[in-house]
C-alpha cells in the first residue's frame, strides 16, 4: 500500500539551501508554532472526553483475541519509529514539512472524529502506559481510555512510514504501524474499526496531500 509521494523541488537539499526559501521558512515557522499550540489544548480536550459517556461496540474480532498487555513492546516500537523520522526530518527539510503539517492535520481529524463518535473502551481493556504519550493528556503518569476513533498510535506510525524516502526506512516504519496495529487490538486499547480507520484516514490525507499547498513550497 505503498502512496508516491512528490516531494517538493527541495526533497535533496540542505537545511541551509532550504532556509533560503522565504515562503519554506514562513511554513516551517507556522508548523512549528502550530503542533505545539495544539498539544497545550489536549489535556483539556482528552479530560472531557474521559469524563463523558460512550458506547461500547460489539467487536466480532476483540471477542476472540484473549487480551494480553504489550506496553513496553509498544512503547519501543512507537518510539523507535519517532526517533527514525526525527533523525530524517533533521536530514531533509522536505520530510520534516510533510511530517509536522501531517501530525497538525491527524490530530485534528482525531480531534474531531473523537468528539462526534462518542466510545467507551472495550471490554477487557488493559491500559497502554505510555509516559511520553501521557503528556499530551496532562501528565506521565495520566492514561486515558476514551480517545479510540481512531488510533493515533497506528495513523501516526503509517504515516510516517508514507512520508519516509530510503526503502529500508519504509519498510521499518510499515512493520512498525502494522505491528502495533495488532497489538493494541491485543491489548483491547481500541476497536477493529480503530485501527482500520487510522489507516484508512492517513491513506487518503497523504494520497490527496498534493492539494495541501502549505505543506508544498
């Protein structure tokens, strides 16, 4: 499932040769402002959300996997993965532009697919303990259980993966999405639809990326 991608004119320059862009600096200043600003609002957010009432889904495929806790190996596969596309967003300005206004536009979209389709956890949840993750929801040692569609663990990873360029780095980054997929369906973090909608959603956000001129110079 693998999406072209046409990289900006810049795909192979420098940071430095970038910079000289006036309209490449403007946005890479506006995402760096923006991903932050967003991120002071989600403890707020995920608060009311865990407050609140939802539903729980009756998932064919949740009731035949005996729920198993896989944190640690989610934690290194989510945080592996990261440290991969920060090292390449440091190397190419071009990835590190698709990769911020892409995480800006996911989590949003979460933002609202989570407001408007109000879930309870499924039955034999076992908490995913992400402390780095738990910052975004107030603190390392908060976890929250109600932001399910659609998992942000999985849109976030596939993404990654379709931003990268080297083959290799692809290839880790979709084992890595597909992986913990699988895994938080093990864990009973979130629902099959969770999951098939993280994929879905960043699938079609990437492959119609080329009318998002500000990711573009």
């Amino acid at each position: 499932m693998e999406i072209p991608i046409t990289y900006p004119y810049y795909s192979n320059s420098t940071w430095s040769e970038a910079w000289a862009s006036s309209l490449f600096r403007k946005k890479v200043i506006i995402g760096i402002l923006l991903f932050p600003s967003i991120l002071l609002i989600l403890p707020t957010f995920f608060s009311k959300i865990e407050a609140r009432q939802g539903i729980v889904l009756n998932d064919w495929l949740l009731k035949r996997i005996p729920s198993m806790d896989f944190s640690v190996v989610i934690f290194i596969l989510v945080w592996s993965t990261s440290l991969l596309i920060l090292v390449r967003c440091i190397q190419k300005p071009a990835i590190f532009l698709m990769t911020i206004y892409f995480l800006i536009i996911i989590t949003l979209l979460r933002i609202i697919t989570i407001s408007i389709i109000p879930l309870d956890p499924p039955n034999g949840l076992i908490i995913l303990k992400d402390p780095i993750t738990s910052l975004s929801y107030g603190g390392s040692s908060v976890f929250i259980t109600k932001d399910l569609f659609f998992s942000g663990h999985t849109a976030n990873l596939f993404m990654f993966y379709l931003c990268l360029q080297k083959k290799r780095d692809k290839l880790f980054a979709l084992s890595t999405s597909l992986l913990v997929g699988l895994l938080v369906l093990v864990q009973h973090v979130h629902y099959s639809i969770d999951v098939i909608g993280a994929i879905v959603f960043t699938y079609l956000l990437v492959k119609y990326s080329k009318y998002l001129d500000f990711i573009k110079l």
